[in-house]
C-alpha cells in the first residue's frame, strides 16, 4: 500500500492547474463505494426528489474541486444519514438539520473555536480518527458489500481485487475505471438489460424548497447534533491532517475548510439537496486511484449531474448497473489506504498504541469520533505528564 500513499503534489502553487488525465478519471471512482449508499438510503427513506439530490451534489463537487485544485470532494453526511434512513425522517426536517449544522460550522469557524481544537489534539489521535474511518469502511465493505450477491457477488470481488492491486502500481492503466467496466458488464450480464437503462432516461429539473424555523431548530437537535463531532473530527481535522499527508506543499488551514464545509450547508437546502461534507475518506479514496489535481472530483461531480438531469426518473433502476460486490472493492483500498496512514507512528509504540486505541473506540462505540477524540486527548496528556515525572525523554510531540 505504500505506493498509493506516498505521492505528494509537487506544486507549490496557489492555483495549480487542474487536469483530466486517465488517472485523475480513475480517481473519480474512488469515493463511489462510500457516497452511493447512503444518496441512495436517504432518498428513499425520506422521499427526496433524486434529480435535486443528486443535481445539487454533484454541483458541489465541482465548486470544491474548482476552490481547492486538489482531490477535495463533498459527502454526505453520515451521521445524519444515518439518523435519516433509519427512523425516516422527512425531508423538511433534513434540509433543516443541513442548514443547521451549515450555521453551526460558520460560528465554530468564524469565532476561532474549530483553530483551537485542531491547536490541542495531537497528531496520534487524529491518525487514530483516521485509523477509525478505516476499519468501518473495512467493515462496510467486507460484511455488507461484498456478500450481497452471493458466489457471484464473492467471485467478481475476488477478481476485482486482485486486478485493483496489479494496476494500482501501474499509472499508464486507470485502475478504478477498470474495475467500474467490470461492473458494468456484470450488472448487464446479471442483473439488467439495455431496454431497463434506456426506459429510465428522460429530463428533469432539480426544486427549490425554503426551510422552516422549527424545521431547522428540530432538524438541530435530532440531526446536527449527533453530526458536529463527527464533522470535527473527520471532515475538519482529519481532512486537514491529509492534505499535510499528501500534498505537503499546499496550505489548506482548519479555519478554510471549515468555511466551505459551512457555506455548502447554507446553500444546499435551499436547493432541496441534502447536507454534505468534505471528509478524509473522500479524498484518499480519489487519491488512491490517481486523483491528484481536482479533476478527479470534477469529473465525478459532472457524472452526479448528468444522473441527475436525465436518469433521475428511473434512479433506482440506474444504481442497479453497479454491483454492490465491486463497491465493496473500492471501499476497501480506500480503507486499507486509510489504515496505512498511521504507520508513520511505528517509530514511537506509545504514540502509534494510543491511535491505535482511538480507532477501536471510533469505530465500535456509539458516538464512537467523540468518545475516541476525548479519551485520546486524555490518554495522550497522561502519558505526557507520566514520562515527565519518570524523567524520561518525551517522543516527538507531533502536532497535527
């Protein structure tokens, strides 16, 4: 895995060029397997209109990789996707909790509060954090994904993955476009006939909506809430500490991120489009497969557009041309990329024990980003003041 992640941008520059090179087409599949669940989950749970959904997030994406020049791409939001599809909530109430936590990151930015955050986790629990997303992305892809169609299911992820690992090394071959193909000949083989996909076609505008007060205040509580730690830790701190790891001569500050994460939030409900995020899985997913300059993200942004705009009439017939079992594929080298990240701590046991601690309580615990945040930062600040009274050398204390 070291060759998927130890490829830093070599621009120095403010506005780099953005490209749409067979890699960066690659990387524009690499964040499929995490965002199409849940797109799919919540328009189904709560009645949303597929043309607005998925008209307003691809839009976002582009805009982001337009601002950013870089693999940046927009998420939905998992907590509250979560909450969504299972208690099916109605939609007014989503477009309110998105425009909450859309004015809740614009005062945690805004104040100063996200800087002084990110000023006091060190670097062990971020990676823990990271270390965290990996393993449930693992999970996701390993216990949903890869069984849902049974020996079949089973026998085209196998292949697929082992094809994913010969072409990853090898950047003349987009790997993630190859494995897409793949799924597409076997959801047309299996699963779906050209007369299907054809009857699905056909013109649609995405909605405006304009939330309510109490759909907003209710939308908070039940919503934004359970979100905020999460966001926090994953779409601020942890995306901001992979922007260091991979491009390391851009400057992307915590305040910037939490900027465009708030002001995405402030517009999409108006647009009946549901509440999104950056997050460091995104980008390590498009960065795995190639994505380097942004293309990658316009690209994919530009896909979720054209869905839209003509196939959003037969939407659940469309999401059907792409296996759940080679989903699972690409989710797992975008968790195994993430898991990867913490090897930089191997140097320091006590340092790379405790990420390690935080990423077993972030992905096994309820509300496990905010449990894994505070028990690292305790557990760091101990261990801290415990070689201090022993006298002994403190390891490199490597902020994020």
């Amino acid at each position: 895995m070291s060759s998927i992640v130890s490829e830093p941008s070599t621009s120095s520059s403010s506005r780099p060029p953005i490209r749409f090179t067979r890699q960066e087409w690659s990387g524009a599949f690499g964040d499929l397997g995490t965002d199409l669940p849940l797109l799919v989950g919540m328009v189904l749970a709560s009645g949303l209109q597929p043309a607005s959904v998925l008209t307003v997030f691809g839009l976002m994406q582009i805009a982001t990789a337009l601002f950013y020049r870089m693999p940046m791409p927009v998420q939905p939001l998992k907590a509250m996707a979560a909450i969504v599809i299972a208690q099916k909530l109605p939609a007014s109430i989503l477009f309110g909790g998105g425009l909450a936590i859309g004015i809740s990151m614009l005062l945690l930015s805004v104040t100063g509060l996200l800087g002084a955050i990110h000023r006091v986790i060190p670097k062990p629990v971020i990676r823990g954090i990271q270390l965290g997303l990996g393993l449930q992305l693992a999970g996701i892809a390993l216990k949903d994904y890869v069984p849902s169609d049974g020996v079949p299911g089973f026998a085209l992820a196998a292949v697929a993955f082992f094809v994913g690992l010969l072409l990853l090394s090898r950047k003349h071959i987009p790997a993630a476009v190859v494995l897409v193909a793949m799924g597409g000949v076997y959801a047309f083989v299996f699963r779906l006939s050209p007369s299907a996909l054809t009857s699905a076609v056909g013109l649609q505008a995405p909605s405006w909506h304009i939330p309510a007060i109490a759909d907003v205040w209710t939308g908070f509580l039940l919503l934004a809430l359970p979100q905020i730690p999460l966001s926090i830790a994953n779409s601020v701190l942890a995306t901001r500490q992979l922007v260091d790891d991979l491009f390391p001569k851009r400057r992307v500050s915590i305040r910037q991120i939490g900027l465009t994460y708030s002001l995405m939030n402030l517009l999409s409900p108006f647009l009946a489009g549901i509440p999104v995020c950056h997050g460091s899985g995104g980008m390590m997913g498009h960065f795995t497969f190639g994505g380097r300059t942004g293309g990658s993200v316009v690209i994919y942004g530009g896909l979720f557009v054209v869905l839209g705009l003509l196939f959003s009439q037969g939407f659940q017939t469309v999401i059907q041309v792409f296996p759940l079992p080679l989903m699972g594929v690409l989710l797992l080298f975008e968790a195994m990329a993430l898991v990867a990240l913490a090897r930089d701590l191997a140097p320091q046991p006590a340092h790379f024990l405790l990420a390690v601690l935080v990423g077993l309580i972030a992905s096994s615990l309820p509300y496990g980003y905010l449990a894994g945040l505070l028990v690292g930062l305790i557990a760091y600040h101990l261990m801290q003041r415990r070689w201090s009274r022993l006298g002994l050398p403190l390891e490199h204390d490597d902020q994020v």
